[in-house]
C-alpha cells in the first residue's frame, strides 16, 4: 500500500515539473531576438519616421491612456553598425511592478542617437521614456507595470539617418518561474 502512494507521488511530482517547465516564456533580447514556437519574423526593411526636431522639454516618463493594446507583431534587424543589445523583463515584485529595459551594448552603442523604451500596460495605460547619447553598458530606464501577463513592451533604436526601427515587440510577464 505504501509503495503506491510513493509511486503516486513520484508520478505527481513529474507531472508538476513538466507542467512548470512548459509555461516559462522565451526571454527576447534585440539583436538575438528568436520568435515564439509556431511563428516566423519575416526579414522587412526599417520604418522610416523622422525624428522631431527641438530639444525634448522633459526626459520624464510620460503616461497616456489607450483603448486596447494590439498583439505584438514581428520586429525588425538593425544594420550590424547599428547593432544594439537590450533585454526587458519585469522586477516580479506585487507591491511596485516595473517593467525594466536594460541597455547591454552592442556595435551601436557610440553611433546610436536614441532607444525609446514604451510600456503598454494590461490597464490600458501607456508610458514611455528614452535613453539618449551618451550611452553606457548597464544602463536601465524602469517603467510602471502590472501584476498581469499582458504588458507589453516596445523598444525602438533611433539610427543616425533618423530612422526608427523596432526591435523588441513582447509581452513581459509579471513573474517567472
């Protein structure tokens, strides 16, 4: 009787692995971005869109509100002399979620005049920010977030011709396990 109640356990305590090690997301980083199973990321040109000119009045954060937010979609390659590296995750704390993006570098790094960093909260709220030249390994831009598994995170690389071009497009889960 006791050997199948240790057999039960054994089987049940798999099963909860398996099931745990299923549901963890695919940590995307630009530059290494690799779709999810079942997707492809077609190659597509950057999207030209000029750069305001003027100074910026705030380098703040700044917070809109948005009917829905669309599914994230395919994003796009930098030229290798623009290449950057960044990662976006979420600090996984339910008293004060953020959503962090952290600079890591890259061939870019001196050429690049600006990233834009944009959060789309599962509440509809979106918030954005920018890192600006000088640019520095390690650097991070923290923006709010929520404790659902729908935020979405943008990040776009601005080229020295003005161009900017997407290059993180995902959804940061709250936590992960």
């Amino acid at each position: 009787m006791k050997t199948k109640l240790y057999i039960c356990a054994a089987i049940l305590l798999v099963a909860v692995l398996l099931a745990a090690g299923c549901t963890q997301s695919q940590t995307t980083q630009a530059g290494a971005a690799s779709p999810p199973a079942g997707q492809s990321t077609p190659m597509s040109t950057p999207q030209s869109m000029p750069q305001s000119s003027g100074p910026q009045a705030s380098q703040a954060p700044t917070a809109t509100m948005m009917a829905a937010s669309s599914t994230p979609g395919p994003v796009d390659t930098l030229p290798n002399a623009y290449q950057v590296d960044v990662s976006v995750a979420s600090n996984g704390k339910a008293t004060n979620p953020q959503i962090i993006m952290t600079f890591n570098g890259g061939n870019g790094m001196g050429v690049v005049p600006e990233i834009d960093f944009q959060v789309t909260r599962s509440d509809g709220v979106v918030e954005n920010d920018k890192l600006t030249q000088p640019l520095s390994t390690g650097e991070t831009l923290s923006l709010a977030g929520t404790t659902g598994n729908t935020d979405r995170a943008q990040v776009w690389v601005i080229t020295p011709s003005g161009s900017r071009v997407l290059v993180v497009d995902q959804y940061v889960p709250f936590r992960q396990y």
